[in-house]
C-alpha cells in the first residue's frame, strides 16, 4: 500500500498547536488593561478630593433640606418645626418670582450675547486681524478678574450725581442724556444688560479653543466654491461649532443662578428690587431678614431648579448623539 493514507492519518491524528489570539484582539485585551490602570491610579489620587467634596456638599444639602422645615433666626435659637410652610410662602412670594424671572431673562441676555457676538468675536480674532492680542485682553480681562470688582467699578461709573457715565455725558453737552442708571427700572436693566454682553470673555475662550480643532478643508473648499464671508459663517462655521454652542448654553444658564456678585456690586437690585436674583434674594432674606428657615427653603428650590435645568441639557445632548 501506498504511504499517503498513513500519512494522511498522521496528520489528522496530530495534535494542532494551540491558536494563538489575534493581534487585533490582544492589543484589544492590552488596551483594556492600560485603561483600567490608568482608571485605578485616577481614583487612587481624586479618591480624597472626592470624599471631601462629597461629605461638604451632602452636608451642606442636608442642612438646608433639614433648615427648610424650621422657622429659626441667624443664632439658631428658638427653632421651631413647620413643616413645607416655608415652601408655600416662598412659592408665593412675589419678589421670589421677579427673582427668578430676572434669572431668566439676564440668561436669554447673555446666551444671546454669547451665540452672536462672542462666536463673532472669537471667529475674527481666530482669522488674525490686527492687534489680536490687544482685542483678546480687552474681552478676556473681565472675565479673568474678580467679578465682585468689575461690578463694583461700573456701578460706581453708573452713579447718579459723579459717575463717570453721567459725567462723560455732561461734559458733552449731553446733559438731557444723564439718567439715574440704578434708581429707575428702564436703565438700570439696560445697565446690566450692557454689563452682562462684556462679560462674552469666556465663551470667546470656548469657541477660540475648538476654533482650533476645525477642519479647514471644508472652509477651503468653501472659499473656492465663492461663498461669502457671511454664508461662511452662518452655513458653515456655525453648525460645525454645535457642540460648542450646547456647551456655552448650559455654563451661561447655569452661571446666571451664581451671578450674585455681578447684580449684588453694580446694581444691589436695585430700584425695589426689581433686578435682583435669585442670588441676592437669599442673601437679602438672610442676612437683612434673618430668617434662616425661609432662606433655605428658597435655596432648595433654586438648587432644584438649577439641577433640572443640567438634567434637561444633559438628556437633549444625548439625544442629539
């Protein structure tokens, strides 16, 4: 007989060596390990800072949910149960409703602002026009300094009897032109709206940073297709920054309910408290008032309405993924 079928037999009955893993898996399987390091190292060093954070934050929401329910004084004496009726009254109150509507509107102000006039801004200072640097440092600074300050210098230009708006007015000849900024409605939200549209610093710094990632291509194809300036920045620029633009919305809307010093320093809420927030709201009912049960109270609710306002972007974002 021949030797093939032996052979043949041989071969089959030969054990196989053992399959190796494919590269594609095995830097796969080295990937996940590096990464579960790299995660176990990040713990190791935030596990401190997040324990800290945690216990201040846990007990800082403990006691004002505990202090919502109590009717008490800045000594905390006399403390005194009464239940949601902290909440009704400050459901019901007016000036907590003008506080939370200002909260509102200087959002929509300064999204506003931040969608037109700082894309605009960040898209011409990217493209290198002349005295860039001058032009970043003259939009950036009030951003980059105490707030608290800035406000407090252009309340003070905004005074009625030498403030240096009034006075630049007089000096003019436009003495009919003077108004008392902060003591009438009309002016003093113009004030603050003006005050609000220069402080685009940091959006500017979110649409230069991912200005940076863009992919030119599209512009260059653009530009030789003849498209304008303005079509450039409308149909292209614009809808490619849409991750940007949701990021600038949330900081906006979320920093409007920590704006207390840039309305505490300029204008105090002022006439009758009439362009307080809901910042200034507690501080006043706390400090001027006293009543620490009551301010809590408000706190939660604006603290609710903060953390649902994050939920809601966070949902629309993942959707839009």
């Amino acid at each position: 007989m021949s030797a093939y079928p032996t052979t043949a037999r041989r071969e089959a009955t030969a054990p196989r060596p053992a399959a190796h893993p494919k590269p594609s898996t095995a830097h796969q399987v080295g990937r996940r390990r590096r990464t579960r390091r790299a995660l176990l190292a990040a713990a190791v060093f935030l596990s401190p800072l997040a324990v800290f954070y945690g216990i201040y934050y846990l007990y800082a929401f403990g006691f004002l949910a505990d202090m919502s329910t109590k009717q008490t004084s800045l000594s905390f004496t006399d403390v005194t149960d009464v239940g949601l009726e902290n909440f009704r009254l400050v459901l019901t109150d007016p000036a907590f409703h003008t506080a939370l509507l200002n909260n509102l509107i200087f959002a929509a102000v300064s999204i506003v602002a931040a969608l037109t006039i700082g894309f605009f801004l960040a898209v011409s200072l990217a493209s290198g026009v002349r005295f860039r640097r001058l032009f970043y440092a003259v939009f950036l600074l009030p951003s980059l300094i105490p707030l608290s300050l800035f406000a407090t210098v252009f309340g003070r230009m905004l005074e009625t009897d030498d403030g240096a708006v009034n006075t630049a007015l007089r000096s003019m000849g436009l003495g009919s032109l003077t108004q008392d900024w902060l003591g009438s409605t009309g002016p003093a939200y113009t004030a603050l709206f003006v005050l609000l549209v220069y402080l685009v610093g940091l959006p500017v710094m979110y649409y230069t940073s991912d200005l940076s990632t863009l992919n030119t291509s599209v512009l260059e194809a653009a530009m030789i297709d003849g498209a304008k300036a303005g079509q450039m920045y409308r149909l292209i620029l614009f809808p490619m920054l849409r991750g940007t633009h949701r990021t600038v919305i949330l900081s906006v809307l979320l920093g409007s309910f920590r704006a207390f010093d840039v309305v505490y320093f300029s204008s105090n809420g002022q006439p009758g408290g009439r362009t307080q927030i809901t910042g200034t709201y507690l501080y006043n009912t706390m400090m001027g008032s006293g009543r620490v049960g009551y301010a809590s109270a408000a706190a939660v609710i604006v603290l609710v309405i903060a953390i649902a306002v994050s939920a809601v972007q966070i949902l629309l974002e993942r959707r839009s993924k």
